[in-house]
C-alpha cells in the first residue's frame, strides 16, 4: 500500500513546521534575555512578590525541575518547587479564611 499525501496534508506539514520554529526563536530570545537579567543582577539577591512567586511556582510545577535545569532559570528548580508546594499547603490550611464562630451569637450586656 502507497502512501500518497494529500495537498492540506502537506500545507499542514508546513504550518506545523513553521509554528514550531516561531516558538523555538521565542524560547531563545527568553533565554536570552534571563542571561542578561543574571548578569545584571549578578550575586544580588532578587525577592520576588508573592503575586510573582505564585506564577512562577504554577508554571514551574507543570514544566518539573529536569526541565528549569536545562532552562537556566533566575531561581533554582528546587526554590520553584518549594513555593509551589507551600502555595499547595496553604490552600489546604484555610489560613485565609475568616474565624468563624458557631452557635449564638454573643450578647452585649
């Protein structure tokens, strides 16, 4: 059995190929532009928000520490991590809820 492509298949061969190679120039200008943030903050010690340290950690948790390794982050995989297990923990300690208090209610006397 032959295989024969069709025309749309070919034209999405070539949208697929060329979408890929958009992203990968993208991934090299963010690389990029991390080095040269590193280098201008050398030794410094950057402290992010809690906004930012929250973004970084849900990104990061999806991508897995093997891959920031490779990435040359501005933190270390295990820094990521560590916020988004904590990010993780303080969801479940309901520490941002209100106190609320049960039965009647107090009366003034």
């Amino acid at each position: 059995m032959k295989f024969i492509l069709q025309p749309w298949q070919l034209m999405l061969v070539i949208l697929a190929s060329w979408i890929n190679r958009q992203q990968q120039e993208v991934i090299e200008y963010l690389r990029t532009e991390n080095a040269v943030l590193k280098e201008q903050f050398g030794k410094k010690r950057i402290l992010p928000t809690d906004d930012q340290r929250r973004r970084l950690a849900v990104k990061g948790k999806v991508l897995g520490s093997k891959i920031l390794e490779q990435f040359g982050t501005l933190f270390t995989p295990g820094t990521i991590l560590r916020w988004h297990r904590q990010l993780v923990a303080k969801k479940w300690d309901y520490s941002d809820r209100k106190e609320k208090r049960y039965g009647r209610p107090r009366v003034r006397t």
